[in-house]
C-alpha cells in the first residue's frame, strides 16, 4: 500500500511518502497551492491512502475546512 503523509501548517504543508512502515520526505508545499500539487501526487504515485497530522486546536477551523477540500476535490475515502 502507499501512504501519503502530510503536515498541516498554516503557511506550509509536509508531504512525506511511506511504501513500508517508514515515511520518506518528499516535499514542502504552500499550502494555498497545495491541494492541486497533491492531488497531481495522489494520480502520479497511485496513493492509496492519505495520512494528515492533526495540528493543535488553535488551527482546527483552518484544518478542517483544508480536509474537506481535500477529500472533495481528491475523492480520497475518510476513515475516523
């Protein structure tokens, strides 16, 4: 399976990418831009599956509004 791994930050998103049971660093990207470079990641790589880190709650507007644009636009599966 293929994991894409990501960092939410308010400027910057970490991408990382994960084959095995370790995650590889791959990419910095700004976050106003990113939801179309993922998603160009997500058919490039043949991602199975999205992992994001929950940030601290100061974010947690910004956060959720940036998964659901992301499983919206993605069409990537939400598991809680």
């Amino acid at each position: 399976m293929i994991y894409l791994g990501l960092d939410y930050g308010t400027a910057k998103i970490g991408v990382a990418l994960a084959t095995g049971p370790l995650a590889e660093p791959l990419a910095t990207f700004d976050t106003k831009s990113s939801i179309k470079k993922i998603k160009e990641l997500i058919v490039k790589l043949q991602i199975e599956k999205i992992i994001i880190g929950k940030p601290d709650k100061s974010l947690s507007f910004e956060f959720e509004k940036f998964v659901n644009l992301l499983h919206h636009l993605c069409r990537i599966p939400q598991e809680n």
